[in-house]
C-alpha cells in the first residue's frame, strides 16, 4: 500500500472544555442551553458560542471555547503548554477518562464550578469509518504511528484508532504537537501500523520479532536513516 493510499486529514484541537448541562446550568442560568456557533467535523458535535474561564493553582485562561452538546460529564481538554500556565501537571488520557485526574475551577458568567477532576491533555487518536479502517488496515482500540513529511517532519508513536459509523475519519492533534510537526487542520498525516512491516520489510530482521507495534522505536539502521525522529 502506498503512504497515499494510508493518509487521512488531521484536525488540530485547541483548548475547550466538555460541560455537563448541570454545569452549564450553573455557569449560564438555570434552563440555559449551548447556543451553537459552528459545526465540527465530527457529526453531531459543535463549538458553541459560550465560552469559559479555566482557574489553575498559577493562573487562569480566558475565552475557553466549550463544545457541544452537552455530555454526562465535564471535562476541559489541554495542551501541555495550558498545564504549565494553569499550575496543573496534566495527565494524558483519552476523552472520556477522568477518574483520578486533576481538577480546575470554571467560571462562567452566572456562576462557578469547583471540577474536581477532568483536566487532561486528550491521548492523540484516530477516528475512524469502519469502511477506513478496512482500507487501513486497522482496528478499533489498535495503536498505530502516523508519520509527517517536510521540513519539520516527524513520526508519532502511541496513537490510538477508534472506529464508529458516527465518525468522520480524522487524526486529531493537540496544538503543541501540531506546532512541534508545523502540521496545520487540512493536512493529511500517513497512517503506518508497523514500522518494521509497512515502512522497512526487511526479511530476517533480527529485531523485528522484539517489537511493539505503535509504541516502539526501532533503533537500527533503516529508522536512523528514514526516519526524522533519528534524524539531527
């Protein structure tokens, strides 16, 4: 298969939060409903125009976009750079997975909330239609790499696949791992299962055998030549 044939778009996400309607109640009225601002990529999902102030140990952040719609729990999503503002040393997690992670207080016009946890960096991840993931060659729950061409090209490991009719297939980013690749929303990202299979295919390798798909880094003559990670 050809790096074309395994490319998908990136979606770069910036800081946002995810609230409960309990809490958008809280910080907007009682009976208040997010007001939609523009559709996201994902169906069904949407940035809203309300907007709210994340409160770290340090400092806070202003105008932090909140998506909708509404969810069972709240959770505000960050870049690494965000933790190191706020004070909050911020824990990798996929969206959804809370449970022990640090908190934050909200502020909102008409109220505030004490989150008592629910702030992480999302676990970088693919979506995918089950009709991508065939072309693929992945599955859900399977971690993969995805490599960049360019100047300021890169490979990143331990990225997630997570497949759903409901999905629009899309890698998505932070911004500080979209800075650090000079990736912006609209590139297209190489989707690679295996180093060892679909980039080298050397026979006989004597270290392919000791490899973890999508979480290791081979560290042998084909990867310090072709691949920028090893690259000054």
């Amino acid at each position: 298969m050809s790096p074309a044939d395994r490319s998908i778009p990136v979606a770069l996400s910036a800081r946002h939060a995810h609230l409960s309607q309990q809490h958008v109640e809280v910080l907007f009225g009682p009976g208040y409903t997010l007001t939609p601002r523009s559709d996201l990529s994902q169906p069904g999902q949407f940035a809203a125009e309300e907007t709210i102030e994340v409160v770290g140990p340090k400092r806070s952040i202003p105008k932090v976009r909140v998506l909708g719609p509404a969810r069972a729990l709240s959770q505000v999503e960050l870049a690494f750079t965000d933790g190191i503002v706020l004070g909050i040393n911020l824990p990798v997690r996929l969206s959804g997975d809370v449970a022990g992670t640090p908190g934050a207080h909200l502020i909102g016009p008409r109220g505030a909330v004490k989150l008592t946890e629910g702030c992480i960096v999302a676990m970088r991840h693919i979506h995918a239609t089950p009709q991508d993931a065939e072309r693929l060659g992945v599955e859900d729950g399977q971690i993969v790499y995805v490599r960049f061409p360019g100047p300021r090209g890169l490979v990143f490991d331990e990225v997630i696949v997570r497949v759903s009719p409901d999905f629009a297939t899309e890698l998505h980013l932070d911004t500080d791992e979209g800075n650090a690749a000079g990736i912006r929303s609209g590139d297209r990202a190489e989707v690679v299962a295996s180093i060892c299979r679909d980039l080298c295919g050397l026979e006989a390798c004597p270290i392919a055998p000791d490899m973890r798909d999508g979480l290791s880094e081979p560290y042998c003559a084909f990867a310090q030549t072709e691949l920028s990670f090893f690259r000054d």
